[in-house]
C-alpha cells in the first residue's frame, strides 16, 4: 500500500504540471499556427497587406477561446506585428514611389 500511495503522489505532482504545460503549448500553437505571420512579412502589393493584416487581426479572435495564452505575450504579439505591417506597408510604398519615379522620368525623357 506505501508504494501505491507515494506512487499516486509523484504521478499526481509530475503529471499534472506537465498536462497544464502541454494543454499550454497546444493552445499557443493552434493560436500561432491560424495567424498568417509569413504572409504579413512576403506581402507583394498594398492591397494583399491589406487583406493579410485583416485576416491577422480576425485571427486574434481565437485568443477568447485560448485560456492559456498570456495576455501580455498576446499584446507583444501583436505590438511585433503592426510593426512587421508598418515595416512592409512602408517597403511597398518606397518601391511604388521609385517606380512611378522611373516612369516620370522615361515619360520626360521622350517628350
């Protein structure tokens, strides 16, 4: 019977903690795993950030449902990811503006 009962104390005192933890990490990872974070980084046009960012900010609805995700790791998160929309917005924009650049010039070019 002694070691039935210290056996269902170190089951009680492991397991648990490692099923909190891996319930955890199944919750972070079916949150992270639904967020389009590549395609906010690889977005070729303004409107597909566009698209991208909404999707995003729809996907930070499954934070109701995970229990288990900090909200502050959930704010950091999204703080990086405007910042990755801010950083992407503004590349596309700068490559917009040479582009129209290169063609004002052409355009002046041949007149």
């Amino acid at each position: 019977i002694r070691r039935f009962v210290a056996a269902a104390q170190l089951d009680d005192g492991v397991t648990g903690p490692l099923q909190r933890a891996a319930d955890a990490c199944r919750d972070a990872k079916s949150l992270l795993s639904s967020l389009p974070l590549d395609r906010l980084e690889s977005a070729a046009s303004l409107p597909d950030l566009t698209e991208t960012s909404d999707n995003f900010f729809k996907a930070l609805g499954k934070l109701k449902a995970t229990r288990r995700y900090d909200m502050s790791r959930a704010a950091r998160l999204v703080e990086c990811a405007s910042s990755a929309i801010g950083e992407r917005a503004s590349f596309l924009l700068e490559d917009q503006k040479s582009l129209l650049d290169e063609s004002n010039e052409d355009a002046f070019e041949h007149a």
